[in-house]
C-alpha cells in the first residue's frame, strides 16, 4: 500500500511506501472502501424502484412473464388458471387449465374455509 506524505508547506510530494506492520489497517480501508460501494449502489438503485408507482411496477411484472390470457369460465371448466391460488366459490369441485402449460387442475378444498387448484 502506498501513502502520500507532504514534505514542506509548498506542497511538493513524497511518496513512501508504508510498513507491513500497518497490515491491519488495509482491511480497515478495503472494508470501508466495500460499504461505501454498496451505500453507493444501494442509493443507485433505490430511486428506480420507488419512481414507479406500486400498481404500475406490479402490472410491468405481470407482462412481462406471463403469456397473455385472462381468467375464464367456459362452461363447466375455467380456463387460464394459475396453480396453487385461490379459485372462486363458483368453481368449487371443477376443473381448470393452466395458462402456462395447459394442464389440467381441480379446485379442492384446501382448508375449512379455503379451495385452490390442484393436479388432477
């Protein structure tokens, strides 16, 4: 590691190196050098996340990853189900197709109060 030393008040600069003694205060300087990056990266971040409001940043999500389809009821099946949710008090003990894989679930009785679709 190196430092800077000011010789005489003119400001001409010597430049010595330091002792392996001072080995302890390098990891001192890289470990502040470290939080500082993350403080930085962190403050980077933050202001891109909180410009969006919270209904847009949940609607850039859900375009971006999902093919589209809406959830239906065409007859005695609903079509466009997402695995594993709720499904409504109408399609109790029916069946469902997914959106992603078009494979076929059954909303069952989960807990006393709760039905989500399931493989069938």
């Amino acid at each position: 590691m190196w430092t800077l030393e000011i010789a005489n008040p003119d400001a001409s600069v010597v430049v010595s190196a330091m002792s392996r003694s001072n080995y302890p205060l390098e990891l001192i300087v890289l470990k502040r050098l470290l939080v500082s990056a993350a403080l930085i990266g962190s403050a980077l971040a933050a202001p891109a996340a909180i410009s969006l409001p919270a209904s847009a940043a949940i609607q850039a999500s859900t375009q971006t990853s999902a093919p589209s389809c809406t959830y239906k009821r065409d007859g005695n099946v609903w079509r466009c189900i997402t695995p594993g949710a709720y499904c409504p008090k109408a399609a109790h003990n029916r069946y469902g197709y997914a959106k992603g894989t078009n494979k076929r679930y059954k909303c069952v009785q989960y807990t006393k109060t709760t039905w989500r679709w399931k493989r069938a």
